[in-house]
C-alpha cells in the first residue's frame, strides 16, 4: 500500500512534470542565448568603431596614392 503511495506521484512526476520542466527550461535558456550580453555588445560596438577607423585609413591611403601614384590601380598585381 505504501508503495503504491510513493509509485504513483513519483511516475505521474516523471512522465508530466518533470519533461515540461525541462522543456522549460531549455526554452528559457535558448531565448536568453539569442541576446547578446553587455560584454558582447561592447565588443560589437568596439569592432565597429575599429572597422570605421580602418574605412576613413584605407580611403586617406588612396587619395594619397591617387595624388602620388595616378595608375597604380589599373597595374598589374604581382
């Protein structure tokens, strides 16, 4: 009798309960994974900023090799 008083509630717990819960869980895990972090969007933003730098560098360089060097675009790469 005690034991069917402890089977019933531990398989009810197992076969209902306990697979939502961990459903559950993992859904809350996987929406809390598709955001970035505070670290993540500081180095998002820190990239950006490196990559504008990297734009306004390689666009001075060209002027200056346009002024300097008029065909060096239409040479041939070695």
């Amino acid at each position: 009798m005690l034991w069917s008083a402890i089977t019933v509630p531990l398989i009810l717990f197992l076969t209902i309960v306990a697979p939502i819960w961990i459903i559950a869980h993992y859904i809350t895990r996987w929406r809390t994974a598709k955001t970035l972090s505070g670290d993540d969007e500081k180095m998002l933003r820190e990239l950006w900023q490196s990559a504008e730098k990297m734009e306004q560098r390689l666009d001075t360089l060209e002027r200056i090799l346009d002024a300097e060097a008029p065909g060096w675009r239409s040479k041939p790469h070695v």
